[in-house]
C-alpha cells in the first residue's frame, strides 16, 4: 500500500469510529406531556394557510405550496378544498398515483364538487382509464349541466376514445354556454377538420 492510500485508510476508519460514537449517544425522543400539538407548527390558521399555499402556486413555487396545504391539512383533517388543492399541485408534479389518492379523500367528504369529479376525470384519461375518466364527467353533469368546462374536457376525453362525432357534440355545447370559450372552438375546429 501507498503512504496516501495508508492515510485515507486511516482518515476512513477515525470517520467511521467517530459515526458509531455518535450513534450510541443517541437516544430516542421521549413522549413528553409537553407534545408538540397541530398548532405548534404555524401561528397561522388551517385558512391563511391555504391562502399562503395558493399565493405559491401561483408563483409556481409547486414544493412550497404542497408543504403549506400539508400543515393546513394538518390543522384541520379532513377539510375537502385543501385535499383537493393537494392532489393538484400532486397532478403538477406528475406524482399521479398520490395526487388521486388525495382527489378520492376529497370526493368522499364533498361528492357533489363537481371540480373534484373534473379532476379525477382529467388524471384517469391521462392514465388512460376512460371508463372511469368518463364516469366523474357524467357524474359532473348530473351535479351541473352547465358548466362549459365538464363539456369541453369530455370533448377531449372522446377524442382520445376515437369518438370525433360524439366529442364535436361536447365542443358544440361547451360553446353554447360559453360563445367565448376559444379552447373549445380550436378543439372543435381541429376534429372537424380531422374528419374532412
């Protein structure tokens, strides 16, 4: 062995001694009375939290505003907008399986939001789960016949199933509700001009 690879030796084996010393000094943490409650975490309530989390998303900052729904989820469980909110900035980061995880917690506690049934449709076709995916869209209509929205992403669900008639119909009517409503005018533009 060389006198460098000697000391390297050396310098591992002080490190290693050093990392078990300090793992035997460690002890694990005691259940104190003074526990640290939901509300020790933040001054703020579940409410200006969630606030706090929509301010970051919108500046993008996606990792932040799941941190700050997290704390507001844990100050007040079972609250279906901030579950909701979770599972779409999960969807944002591509953590799919998560982020429904989270739509289904909401659905259960709020099963007439139609934004949730929306949500879990968009996330199935992107699985390309369409049964399903079409299952959250008519349970949208049933709870709202006229949002534009629910026609125009059920548009683009039966353009993935390969059915353009039924899909430019969903296209039609979005526009109905919503003459302004350009998306659906260029999805409905792009399947008329697929089928000449």
């Amino acid at each position: 062995m060389t006198l460098f690879q000697l000391i390297m030796l050396g310098a591992s084996a002080f490190f290693a001694y050093k990392i078990y010393e300090h793992i035997q000094t460690l002890q694990d943490p005691k259940n104190d009375e003074n526990e640290r409650s939901a509300d020790a975490f933040s001054p703020f309530d579940s409410s200006v939290l969630v606030e706090k989390a929509d301010e970051a998303m919108q500046k993008g900052d996606l990792q932040k505003a799941l941190a700050i729904y997290s704390e507001a989820n844990i100050k007040e469980p079972k609250n279906a907008e901030t579950l909701f909110k979770m599972g779409y900035v999960l969807t944002k980061q591509n953590r799919d399986d998560e982020a429904m995880e989270y739509y289904k917690e909401a659905l259960e506690l709020d099963p007439n939001d139609t934004y949730i049934h929306q949500a879990m449709a968009s996330l199935y076709r992107k699985m390309g789960q369409f049964a399903s995916a079409k299952n959250h869209l008519n349970s949208s209509l049933e709870i709202d016949k006229t949002n534009p929205i629910t026609y125009y992403n059920y548009g683009n669900l039966l353009v993935d199933m390969k059915h353009f008639d039924e899909a430019k119909e969903m296209y039609k009517k979005a526009l109905e509700l919503d003459p302004d409503f350009k998306e659906a005018g260029e999805e409905l533009a792009k399947v008329e001009e697929m089928q000449v």
